[in-house]
C-alpha cells in the first residue's frame, strides 16, 4: 500500500471512527428511561409520513439526474436519463465511505458509459455544488436572521455538546490544504508534461463550470433546482410531524435543524453520528421551550429517524444502481 492510499485509508477510518463515537454517544448519554423514550417515539411514529418524505428523496434523486442533461448538452455531450440516474445515485453511495469522492465518481461512471470526458462532467457537476451552496446558504443567513436568539442558544448547546474547539481544527486544516496546494503548484509548475494535462484538465473544467451560463433551457433548469429545493425541506419536515411530540415544533425550528444537520453530514461519512445528534440537540430546545418532558431522547429518536431511514434508502438505490450501471467504456478511454 503506497503512502496516499494508506492516508486515504487512515481518514476514512477516522471519519468512520467519528462517526461510531457520536453513535454510542448519543446513547450512553441517555438513561435507561430515555432508552425506553427513544424507543417508543420511534414505535408510535407515523410509518405513512416516513414513507412519504422516502418517496419525496426518490424525486429529488430523479429531478437532479434529469436536471444534469442542460449543463451536458452545451459541452456537445449527450446521455441517457437512466445513465445519469445511475450514476448520481453510485456518487452518492461512494459518498457513504468515501467523503467528497462521490462527485469525481459520478462523473467517472459517465465516462465508463457514455464517454463523456470526466473533467468536463465533474465540472458541471461543480456547478450544482456551488448553487446547492448558495442556496444552503440563503436558507441559513435568512433562518438564523429572523431567529437569531434560539440560533444562538442552540449553538452554545452545539459548541457544549459536540463541536468543541472547532475553529483551531479548521485553521490547522486550512493550513495544511495551503501546504498541498502548494507543493502540487510547485510540482506542476516543474514538469511540463504534467503541466500540459493539468491545463487541459482545468479548461475542460472551466467548460463544464461555465456551462450554465450556455443553456438552452434555463427555465427548465431553475423549475427543477427549486423542485429539489422544495422536496428537500418537505421531506426533512415529514419525519417532525410524524412523531407526536415534534408534530409542533415551529417551522423556525425545523429549518434550523435542517441547517445544523447539514453542517453536521461534513463532519462524518453520511453525517454518521453527527448529523442525528445535532438534529437531536436542535429540536431538543424547542420540545423544552413547549414543556415536553424527555427532550433530548425524543429529539435523538428524531434525528435518528431522519437519518437512518434516509441512509438505508440511499444505499439500497445506490447498490441497484452499482449493478445496472452499463460499462462500455475503459475509464482511460481516449476515444
């Protein structure tokens, strides 16, 4: 195993690793009565509802693999709907394990079947990062603004219960991703060979990334991005109004845990952990603020509702998609 394998190895072991740690967390924290709790809130849910946002993630799945065609036709390349599906879904599915390398692979399962170049693929599929981001973004700011005083409470709660000294973790990793980029810059900028592929590279990614600007059927493009938007939010509320205790909680607060559990899928593979722990926390603050006894067991039956129903679906899609993926093509290919 050479040295940038193992590494890879190690940080996938240590996310994963995370991950397992926050689990057992979540319920060595918990009593023997909030075990029970747990239980029961899961029991007693709305099986129906569940269903129902597992159905609306299955049309956010379609509708952004159907979407991925406007920024393919401006580079002149053409696919199937079902090999784009495919391919997302296997993207997700590598994302499970593999943090951030789900969006070189999909673009790497198109190449296999349809060769289609993967700079100029992964680079519309940059492109859906970005606005996902802004739109993430735009959620957040306009969230936390009109809600400032619960956001800060619950963040003190967070920063309590799980983030600890998070900021000096994310200036010693910028420090290292400068050190990277900079020795890569150096070694590029040394061979010309490589300098030549990597200059291809970032101009076919420059293609894909400037492909929307380039579509043909932009109304198209926006009716779908606000679709997956939409469905996102609905299926994420579908879970609140299916266990009794939640079925109040304002939309404030739903939107909140939205937030913090999307903040919560970076830090482990598949938000393993994190991403039902701060939901739990989250919606913990508003069962207390309505006088619900057991907050913190009920909110952890939440987030591990969300989570774990939404997980076992995406895997069970991605599997599917592994085995009917066609590949025609060799992933060096040149033809």
């Amino acid at each position: 195993m050479n040295k940038s394998r193992f590494f890879s190895f190690v940080k996938i072991m240590v996310s994963i690793g995370l991950g397992v740690y926050l689990t057992w967390y979540i319920f060595d924290n918990m009593s023997q009565n909030d075990i029970a709790v747990f239980k029961n809130a899961i029991l007693d849910s709305n099986p129906w509802l569940i269903a129902l946002s597992l159905f609306l993630a299955f049309i956010t799945y379609l509708s952004r693999a159907y979407r991925w065609k406007y920024t393919l036709h401006p580079l002149g390349h053409d696919s199937s709907f079902k090999n784009q599906y495919h391919s997302l879904m296997i993207g997700y599915l590598v994302n499970m394990t593999i943090p951030r390398a789900g969006e070189f692979t999909r673009a790497l399962m198109l190449k296999r079947s349809d060769n289609i170049p993967v700079a100029g693929s992964f680079g519309t599929i940059v492109t859906e990062r970005i606005i996902d981001m802004l739109i993430l973004l735009s959620i957040a700011f306009g969230t936390v603004f009109l809600n400032q005083m619960e956001a800060s409470t619950i963040m003190s709660n967070l920063k309590k219960s799980f983030l600890g000294e998070t900021s000096t973790q994310k200036s010693h990793f910028t420090l290292w991703a400068a050190m990277v980029i900079t020795l890569v810059l150096v070694v590029v900028a040394l061979n010309k060979t490589l300098r030549h592929k990597v200059l291809n590279f970032l101009h076919s990614l420059k293609e894909g990334v400037m492909s929307i600007f380039k579509m043909k059927y932009l109304s198209a493009y926006v009716f779908h991005t606000l679709l997956i938007w939409g469905a996102y939010l609905l299926m994420f509320a579908l879970p609140f109004w299916a266990l009794e205790e939640t079925a109040n909680v304002p939309v404030s607060g739903i939107l909140l845990a939205f937030i913090f559990g999307a903040i919560g899928i970076s830090f482990t593979n598949g938000g393993m952990g994190a991403y039902p722990l701060l939901i739990g926390i989250t919606a913990a603050y508003y069962l207390n603020e309505m006088g619900i006894a057991d907050s913190l067991a009920i909110g952890n039956a939440l987030g591990m509702v969300i989570w774990a129903t939404q997980t076992i679906f995406l895997i069970l899609l991605g599997l599917i998609s592994l085995v009917l993926m066609p590949k025609k093509y060799a992933a060096d290919d040149k033809s």
